[in-house]
C-alpha cells in the first residue's frame, strides 16, 4: 500500500503576478511537504509532470525544479503523456514506492498554460497533439476533435445542448466554493446558448480555459508513513490504458474505451467496483467530455437521467468534480493529474479548503485523467485512512 | 521582471512509411493501405492492421467520401467522413460545403503539408 501523506494544490489562473512555474512548483511541493511530516532529505523520487517543453521552455525540467526544491540527489524524471501527465506522474511514482525503490516519493505537476504564450499559438501546439501528421496538418483544433466525439456520444444517449449546459453550470458553480479555481462562476443557460460556437456543439463556455498553476503530492511506503500521519488516504488503485489516436482508427469514436480500459484494471487491482466509488474528480476538458467519462468509467446507467436529476451535484448521488473540475478549478496541462488526486485525497481526509467538502467523506474517491480525445487514459482510486 | 524571447522553430518533418500516402495527398488523390492478411483498407493508413498484420500494401481508392458528422464554427469545418473503398473513417476540412451537402471529393491541399480537404460533389456520375 502507498499512502498520500501530503497533498498541495496552488491557486490555478491567469498568473500575472510575477512569479512563474517554478515558483508555483515551490509552493505546491512545500506545502504538501509540510502536510506530510517529513524531511526534504526524506524525499527520494521526484516525479514532476509537464504536458511541453513549448509552455515551459525548460528541456528537463525535473532536473531544474529536482534543484529549487532542494532534492538533489534524489531520483528525477519527467512524466508526459498529454493531459494525462499528472496521473501518469502518480502512478509512475505509486508504483516506485509499491516497488521499494523509493520510501517517499514527491509527484509535482505544472504548467504555465496560459501566461508565458499566447492563447492562439497554444491552440495551435494543442492541434499538433493528437496526430501531427495528419488532424493536426489538417488543421482540426482540439475542440473540433472533441465536437466530432461528442456528436456521436450524444446521439448514442440522446443529450442535447441542455445536458452540456448542466456541466458548465454545475462545475463552475462548484468553483465558487474553490478559493483556489480559476472560473467560478454562477451562469444561466441562456449566458451558455448565448456563447459563441467554437466547434458544434461546443461553445466558448463548454470549455475548459488554459490555466496556470502547480499541484503535489507526497507519498510513502506503507512501513515509512510517518507517525502524524498514520490516517492519510490511501491509493487502492491504479490502471492506465490508451486509444488509437485518431478518432477515424475507433471503431466507436464516441466512447472513451480506454478510459473503460483504464478503470476495470484500477478496479481489479483495488478489488473495487465502480459503483463502490463516492467522489470523483473527473476530466471535463469539454462539457460533453465530462458525460462520455462518466458513462465510461461505469459511474452510471443512464447518462442523460442521471446527469439531469443532480445525481453528479454536491448532493448527489456521486459528487462529480467538486473542486469545480478542469472547467472550474482551472486546467494547467501538467498540474491537473497530480491536482485531481491531491483533491480527492484532501476531500477523503476532510482537509480540502472548498466550501463543499463533505461533511462525512465517502470511502473511496476516484480521480480520472485523460490525454488527447481519450487516447491515453489514467485512474487512481484512493481510500480513505483508518481514524 | 518577463523576459521576451522570439524562438522561431522551422520544422522538417520526414513523412517516413507514410511518405506515399502523403504524396498522393498532395496530388489530390486518395491511397489506402490494404493489410495483406484480411484485406481491410485503412484511410487514413494504419501501419498495423487491427488483425494485428504488419504487412500491407498501397491501394488507390476514389478520393470520395461520405460525410458522417460534422462540426463548424470559429474553429472551422470538419468533418468526420468515410471515403469509398476505406474501412476506416478520418477527420477532413470541409470547404465549401452547405448544410445539406453529404458527399465530397477530396482535393489537393494548397501549401506544403499534407491536409486532408474535401469539396461537396453535388452531381455524381457513377464510377
């Protein structure tokens, strides 16, 4: 068992303040540090994730980030796969703690996604991030990619642009109680049906916005949790799996089978079934990404009943993206994995700053993270600690 | 304090074993790979089919395609189409095309890069 001792998530945003990813990283990783009780020179592994090198600059950015946090001497990589980097990073470093490699192991993911470009060039990198040489040469945006998805799922199970509102609503409005998310907001339908077309059926306001920010964990070996820290969550468990890349390769491009995939391995391994699950941080690049991963994760019978009847809403059946999700909280490409477990893990402890932490955390949190149109998948479930 | 730094980067990107694909495209003409094993015809091509055949060869299909769903906006338009003779589908540029407009015709693209582009046929004569 690897337990999350620590968990830290910076403000997401526009950040125009001065500081940059580095100094984010800082922030994150001191800050779950400390949560965690344990020396800098305990840390061993330093997993860091950053989606490009063209929103950092930096070529190995371990090595640099591994140096302002003092961890020189540690084991250092970069973990990258998409919007998936985070989760990616979690497991990368879960599995080097499981394996005894590391005893604590520090997963930090950043991006500065919307400050140190601008927003039309890092449209165009994202076009180049699904296939280069083909969608990408074509000049199909992410959102265009996306849209095309969506379409076919929401024929499938009979959604409109009525159930797509629901999720910028819902997820923004669940930001507002976030101190740290970069959208909250309180919208009306007509505002969401008033916004301008990106690609069909999205609009402007069922998209996530490119953020700044940092999010870290700490985690430990079973046998090393240090004594203040003996009921910090858990992760039960872990699965990944990928997709063709291009939609055309699917034989159903509007499901995400390898988030399907990815979720029946974390499952097997936890000994869990999706509906044991009673939090979940979900990846809601687009509002009908949200219900294609909700459907996908095995998380409900009926998409369109389910997510019209509040069933995913604080008081839901299944709180889905309580932190305000990538649409809310805010999507800084490397930070959102490593954020959406550090979210379920302050949920699960009852520690998460949001004004919607539940008063009696469930057992068991999922976080999901996906990379192109669900091309590279990636879920942790946590548990709870024993009090 | 920001620091301003103009990066210009000038790609050369080899198209590798999708080179005649690529050069087919740019004539505005369409080839598929054809898996050796079990026939089926990808488009865009998949270097190893879904039987799991490695071995394939180049097949010339129409360059005519059927469109499937559709997306447009500021974006642009794009849409998700089947061509004749593929098994598989592909994400296109639609240019031109009108509501109603289902069927297209792929051209070649403008430019240096490889874009799959496709123009509404409106008067087909059978092939």
């Amino acid at each position: 068992m690897v337990s999350v001792v620590g968990a830290a998530i910076t403000e997401f945003g526009r950040r125009i303040d001065g500081t940059s990813f580095r100094d984010w990283a800082a922030e994150a990783f001191e800050s779950a540090l400390s949560m965690s009780g344990l020396e800098r020179a305990d840390i061993d592994l330093l997993a860091c994730s950053s989606e490009s090198d063209f929103f950092t600059l930096q070529l190995n950015p371990a090595s640099v980030i591994a140096g302002d946090l003092g961890l020189a001497g540690a084991a250092t990589f970069r973990v990258e796969g998409g919007g998936a980097s985070g989760q990616l990073a979690v497991h990368a470093a879960a599995n080097a703690v499981k394996s005894g490699q590391a005893r604590h192991a520090a997963v930090v993911g950043f991006d500065p996604s919307a400050s140190q470009l601008p927003a039309a060039t890092v449209k165009e990198l994202y076009g180049y991030s699904f296939d280069a040489w083909t969608d990408g040469m074509t000049g199909a945006s992410a959102t265009a990619l996306y849209a095309l998805s969506a379409r076919f799922f929401m024929q499938a199970h009979g959604l409109d642009e009525g159930h797509l509102a629901k999720v910028t609503i819902q997820n923004r409005a669940n930001a507002l109680g976030n101190p740290g998310a970069h959208l909250g907001r309180r919208h009306s339908e007509d505002e969401i049906f008033d916004s301008p077309v990106i690609a069909a059926p999205y609009r402007r306001l069922h998209c996530s916005p490119l953020s700044d920010g940092a999010a870290a964990i700490v985690l430990s070996a079973n046998d090393f949790v240090p004594g203040s820290r003996r009921s910090a969550p858990r992760i039960r468990g872990i699965g990944a799996a990928s997709d063709k890349p291009r939609l055309g390769a699917r034989n159903s491009p509007g499901q995400f089978r390898a988030k399907s995939a990815a979720m029946r391995k974390a499952c097997e391994s936890a000994g869990l079934e999706p509906g044991d699950i009673g939090l979940a941080e979900v990846y809601d690049a687009y509002a009908g990404a949200q219900l294609q991963a909700i459907e996908a994760l095995g998380l409900t019978d009926d998409i369109s009943c389910d997510s019209l009847d509040g069933a995913f809403g604080p008081g839901g059946r299944l709180p889905v993206n309580l932190s305000g999700g990538l649409m809310g909280q805010g999507a800084p490409a490397g930070a959102i994995g490593v954020g959406q477990t550090a979210a379920c893990a302050l949920f699960l402890e009852g520690r998460h700053r949001s004004s919607l932490q539940p008063a009696m955390p469930p057992r068991f949190a999922l976080a999901d993270t996906h990379g192109g149109v669900c091309t590279t998948a990636a879920v942790t479930i946590l548990e709870r600690g024993s009090q | 304090m920001i620091f301003e730094l103009d990066l210009p980067l000038e790609y050369r990107l080899e198209a590798g074993w999708l080179a005649r694909w690529a050069e087919a495209l740019m004539q505005g003409t369409a080839l598929a790979r054809s898996c050796r094993q079990c026939g089926r015809a990808s488009f865009v091509p998949e270097r190893i089919c879904d039987c799991g055949c490695s071995e394939g060869s180049w097949k010339p299909v129409p360059g005519k395609a059927t469109v499937i769903r559709r997306t447009s906006g500021l974006d642009g338009n794009f849409g998700f189409v089947r061509f004749d003779g593929a098994d598989t589908c592909a994400v296109v540029a639609l240019e031109g095309f009108e509501a109603g407009d289902r069927r297209g015709e792929l051209i070649a693209p403008a430019g240096s890069l490889p874009k799959l582009i496709i123009r509404p046929i409106h008067e087909e004569v059978p092939d």
